[in-house]
C-alpha cells in the first residue's frame, strides 16, 4: 500500500506511529496522523498553522476530550490527571479509522492526478470522515473539517507556485 | 468531598456518548494498569505475581512492560510481595 507514499508521507506515518506509542494508545487512530501532520514545514503542515493549531494544541485537545469522556460517565477529571499515559513497549497496529483515511489519502491523489501521494493527501483523507473521536478533537480546537481541507488544496497550490 | 454521580447521571442515554466513554474507560484502564505495574515494581513484585494478579500470563505481562521498566531502570523483585486486598 506504501509504495505510492512520497518520503514525507511515510515519515508522516512513521511518526504517526510513535506518537501512539508515546501515547500508549492500542492503535495508531486518525489523531495521531494529525498530530504527524502538523510538524515538518509541507503544505498540510502549514495548513494546520493556517488554522491556527499547532502540536501542542493537539495533544492537548486529545487529553481533553479524554477527560471530558470520562467525566460522562462519572470518573473526575483528578484521576485522569494523576494517571497519566505511558508508553508502550510494542508497536501498536493501524486502527480502521486510520487505515480508512490512509486508503482515502490514496483516492485524494488519485482524484487530482497526482502520481505521489504526500502528506497533504494523508491530510485529506483523514479529514475526510472523521472519526467520532477525530470530530470531537476537531471540534474542541474550533475547527470546520471542511474549512481546514480548503486549507490544504490552497497551500498545496501555493507550493506548486513556487 | 469527592463528586460522586448518581446512577442517573452516570449512564450516557446517548450511544455515541456512551460508546465514546466505553473507549475512554479502556484507555484509563490502561493507563492505570501502567502505573500500577510499575508502583509493584518498585514494591518489589516479581512478573509473576503482577500476572497472576491481573489474571493473565507471565508473558503478557513482560512484553507489554518490560521494555518501559526497563528504560525507567527498574528491575523485578523475586516475589513474595502478594497479599489479598482487604475488603
């Protein structure tokens, strides 16, 4: 499935995947592929900035919802706090939002004719559909799916640009 | 004193939500289970002990942990640390 990958969209996997483990996460989900996005100076990186979230603000926002998801189902926010995420040993797997927003990111090059599928596809594609906890992410930081895909496609021209 | 929801409050009517919580408990539990395994550590519990106590095998426990234990330069006890909970 890789071999269409251009360097930077495997780095952007790669990272994606150390940023789960770092996170202990069972499986690699569509958020960490946004959190890989957001480094590395490409056009999907600058559209995130564009947006007006960085890295930070991401992982913050993923602890967030998690708080917020527990606090559903009555366990305060302290225990949360006090338990915070360790890394884990083993390499976790691709989840199915992951691995649906990396078969999307191949439609998206597809679709506009590019041979290369780079990180601004990854981007697409994870935005695509979100998944409910990507929405939710999402719309913590105040941000329209949608809006940050327009985003993507104007950096993406501005690079071909120049 | 502590926030104790009622039953009412405590059960999502909304799958989504509710689904949403299910993820978010097991990723707690995760979490918890980090942290308990490196405090026996610590305490001196060997694998096979923190095994038997989260009920499952030697193993499962070794290749879900060891590598982080060992990066926080802990090493197993030899065991003789395991005691019922008091209810």
């Amino acid at each position: 499935m890789f071999e269409r990958f251009s360097r930077e969209a495997k780095q952007v996997v790669l990272i994606a995947l150390g940023a789960a483990q770092r996170l202990g996460a069972e499986q690699v989900e569509p958020e960490h592929l946004l959190l890989a996005l957001a480094d590395g100076g490409t056009p999907a990186a600058r559209a995130i900035a564009e947006a007006g979230i960085d890295r930070e603000a991401i992982t913050a926002t993923i602890e967030a919802d998690l708080v917020a998801m527990l606090e559903v189902v009555g366990v305060p926010a302290s225990i949360v706090e006090a338990t915070p995420a360790a890394p884990r040993a083993d390499r976790p797997d691709f989840g199915v939002h992951a691995k649906r927003a990396l078969e999307q990111a191949m439609r998206e090059a597809v679709r506009r004719g590019h041979r290369r599928l780079g990180p601004e596809h990854v981007l697409l594609g994870t935005l695509h559909a979100p998944s409910p906890t990507l929405a939710r992410v999402l719309a913590r930081l105040d941000i329209e799916p949608a809006r940050l895909a327009a985003l993507v496609d104007v950096e993406v021209a501005a690079a071909a640009r120049g | 004193m502590a926030f104790v929801p009622t039953e009412e409050e405590a059960i999502p009517r909304d799958p989504a939500e509710g689904f949403a919580a299910v993820l978010a408990l097991r990723q707690l539990a995760d979490r918890l289970e980090a942290s308990q395994v490196e405090r026996a550590v610590r305490e001196g519990w060997s694998y096979s002990e923190i095994a038997a106590a989260l009920g499952v095998s030697r193993q499962a426990v070794h290749k879900k942990h060891a590598k982080r234990l060992r990066a926080l330069g802990l090493k197993t006890g030899r065991g003789g640390n395991v005691r019922a909970v008091q209810p």
